[in-house]
C-alpha cells in the first residue's frame, strides 16, 4: 500500500525571541505546475484574458489593491517587526514607499506602454507596439518585502502580464498579503498568485517554458543560482543583488546634514538595505569633526526588540547574520581599526545572538573585508581622504555599483565627479533612497536590468514591429 507523502513545512523563526512566527506548507511540484496553468490561462484566456484586458481596468485594478494593502498597515507593521525585525515604529512606512512607487508606476503606464509611431513615409505605416510577456515569476526578499516586490508587481501587472510571487521564507505573510490585496480588489483568478516553494522547485519552475520573465532581488550567490536556472530559456532575468555603496564628504559640505544623513543610511533597517552607507570618504579637513558627530549621534540608538515602541535599531534577520558582521569587525580591529563604539552602551548586543550594536570603524582600509564584502548589517567604516580624486578612487574600487553618494555645496562640480563613478545610482547630498520616477539599476555585481521609472516597462514587455505597405 502507498502511503501518502509527507507535507513539508516551512517554519519563520523570529529575530525577536528565537520562537517560529508561523509556519506554511510548501508546494509540491504538482500545486507548481497547478498554478504555472492557471497563471498562464488568465493570461491568455480564451475569454477574458488579462492581456486583453484594457489598460484602464488594470488601473482600476491595481489602485484598489495597493488601497486594500494600506489598509491593514497596522497589523503588517506589527507582522514584520515579528519575521524580520524592523523596529514596529518604522513598519508602517515601507507602505508609504509603496503607495509612492505604485501610484507613479500607474500614472505613467499609458505613456511608457504606447506605441512608438514613426514619421510618416509615402505608402507605408510603421510602429513598434510593447506586447506583454505571459507570466512572470518575482522573487523577492525579506529585508525590504513589500518595496522590492511590489517595483515588479505592479508595472508587471499594468503591461498584461500575469504574476506568480515567491517570497522570502523570512517573510511569506508578505506573499498572503499582497494576494489578498489584489484579491479583494478584484483582480481575476490567476492573474496574481504566490506559492511558498524550496529552492529545487524554485529552479524548476523558472526552467519551465511558461515562464517567460524572472524578477529576482537577494544575493549574488542567489542571483548566480536564478540565472543557472534560467540556462538557455532565452528569457529576460532581472538581477538586483545588493551592494558596498559608498559615500563622500567633500570639505564644503554641510557637515552637520552629512553625518545626519550617513549615519541613518548606514543603520537604518539594521542596516539591511541593498543601498544601505556601508563606507564612507571623508575630506582630510573634515575628519575629525564628522567622526565626532556621527559617534554621538549612533550612540543614541535604542537597540533593542522590534515590537517594542521605544526601538530604533532592531535585531538582525538572524544569529548567523550578527556573527557574520560581528566577524568582519573583528577582523578588521585585528587588522588595526578602531572601534569608535562601545558595545556596553547597548546592553542587548549579545554574541550568539541577532543583536548586534552599531558600530563605527576608523582606520580601515581596503585589504579589509568590511571594507570590500557586502555587510548587510549595521557597521560603517570611514577612511580619509586627500582629494577628490582620491576618493573617486576609492569609491569606484568594488565588485558592486548600486548607488554612490557626494555631499557638497558645488553642485555642478557634484555632478562632474558624479559622471566619474560606476554606479546605478549617483546621489548628491542624500543617500538610501528610491525616487520611483528615476530608473533603479546597477553594475558590476549589483546586477543588471532595471525597476521603476518608465524603463522598467521596458523590461517587462517586448517590441513588436509593425510595417505596413498601403496599395
């Protein structure tokens, strides 16, 4: 006799308290395939398929979904203090960014998806329609949930793509939020499904032939795993896969809004951001004063649970992800940084635990991993520089190039050193932060493709070319 299989869960263990949040069932191959079908019929129909669907109506969609997600913004902002450890304090505004991202993303659609018509010629028409892809597959983090998976979702949906989501195990609540969502805002059967998946499913359903586009977001060890998977698919893969992002501060800057600014893009989030300040240039004049300054100001962090009210720096994702900014650290005091931060300072920043105090390091270099390797956690290290050049220098010497910063009160000089440095992203005085309008991309190892603005369209739909002659 045949027993029956085994289903086999998947527990989220929270930063907080070490105890399992929740835990999910995963897929089996069979509900994989269930759901590719259905993804793949609403898409194509025969009746009432999505990408006949007007773009009006997914519009009308897709604003009534991001309104359905506002309003629980309570109870999310309390579920991710819980599955990955943000301060409950700041859990409500990842959900302004996405009201942000999703409301820009609506109001240029019509434009960034019209047909390309092209100057008239005798006894001929010509133009380039952006046809939608089928279904896509985002797969999205845990560090920012929502951000990074609705800078897909959304222009996805718009075009007349139909969307399966995939999630952090961290944070699959995300996933059953965002499908109820669009759920309850009426978006048909199929068009938007999740599934919580082990990474040998995950492999396969991005080599199964209806899966004609692949969002991913993480690492660049997961990024390297997607593209392995994607192998002569011929499909498009958008990489986001994190960064070391530097930053500048030139003699003339306004010190006082520098450090402000640094500080909080280094240890916002825990500093678990893709484009989180992991290193940071100072002009030789300025030194002292803005290492000063922006030891003061860390040293008033609040470290401590994340469904507390009075936190501002919350726990790691997870033990292993403290110890391995702890290792970095260490490392590099062995190797003759200084330590600018007092652990004593924050009582709950305890080895063998995802608490980890902020720290700032001086005397750093680059044959130093905290320097070079990506930290995803709460530590900065400050070197001093000579000049302008110098610092370019510097700043460009990464495998990664997602966002770099200058702080300075000459604009157009700003901009001149700005030209100079491999980056998806140039700031000048400010950091950390993703204006939907501008496209978001990287190099190097910080990937390739882009979200947002209206080439992110682009991305999500393919040209076809019209070329008619008359008579």
């Amino acid at each position: 006799m045949e027993l029956p299989s085994q289903e086999m869960m998947q527990d989220t263990v929270s930063p907080i308290d070490g105890s399992v949040f929740v835990s999910r069932p995963l897929a089996d191959e069979q509900q994989v395939l269930a759901c590719v079908e259905q993804g793949t019929l609403a898409y194509k129909g025969p009746e009432n398929s999505w990408k006949e669907t007007k773009l009006c109506e997914r519009k009308d969609l897709c604003k009534k979904a991001i309104e359905q997600l506002l309003s629980h913004k309570d109870e999310i902002a309390s579920e991710l203090s819980w599955m990955m450890g943000r301060p409950i304090r700041y859990g409500a505004g990842e959900l302004a960014g996405v009201a942000e991202r999703s409301d820009y993303m609506i109001e240029v659609c019509e434009k960034a998806l019209a047909d390309i018509t092209l100057e008239e010629r005798a006894g001929f028409t010509r133009y380039i329609k952006r046809e939608s892809l089928g279904v896509v597959l985002v797969i999205a983090p845990w560090n920012y949930p929502f951000l990074t998976a609705i800078n897909a979702i959304i222009p996805a949906l718009l075009a007349g793509n139909c969307v399966i989501l995939k999630h952090s195990a961290q944070t699959p609540l995300c996933a059953e939020r965002l499908y109820q969502a669009f759920t309850d805002a009426g978006l048909p059967q199929g068009v938007f499904q999740y599934l919580h998946m082990d990474h040998d499913n995950t492999a396969k359903l991005i080599a199964n032939e209806q899966i004609n586009y692949v969002a991913f977001t993480g690492s660049v060890f997961g990024g390297e795993m997607v593209e392995k998977a994607a192998v002569g698919r011929f499909i498009g893969v958008g990489l986001e896969l994190g960064g070391k992002d530097p930053a500048y501060v030139r003699e003339d800057a306004d010190i006082d809004s520098a450090v402000e600014t640094l500080v909080d893009g280094a240890f916002f989030n825990s500093g678990q951001s893709c484009c989180g300040i992991e290193r940071i240039y100072l002009h030789h004049s300025i030194y002292d004063e803005f290492v000063a300054k922006a030891v003061a100001l860390t040293e008033q962090y609040q470290l401590g649970r994340s469904d507390e009210s009075n936190t501002t720096l919350g726990p790691l994702v997870r033990t292993s992800a403290a110890d391995f900014v702890r290792q970095q650290i260490d490392d590099a005091v062995a190797q003759g940084a200084i330590a600018h931060i007092d652990e004593s300072l924050f009582p709950m920043s305890q080895s063998g635990t995802p608490y980890l105090a902020p720290q700032i390091l001086t005397q750093v270099d680059h044959t130093m991993k905290v320097m070079t390797q990506e930290s995803f956690g709460p530590v900065v290290g400050i070197m001093k520089v000579m000049d302008d050049d110098e610092a370019v220098a510097l700043m460009n010497d990464s495998d990664f190039g997602l966002t770099a910063s200058i702080f300075t009160q000459d604009i157009d000089l700003g901009i001149t050193l700005g030209e100079q440095l491999q980056a998806g992203t140039f700031f000048l005085n400010r950091c950390d932060y993703l204006d939907p309008a501008l496209a978001w991309t990287g190099v190097k190892q910080s990937g390739r493709g882009c979200t947002l603005s209206q080439l992110g369209f682009d991305q999500l739909t393919r040209p076809k070319s019209f070329h008619i002659k008359h008579g």
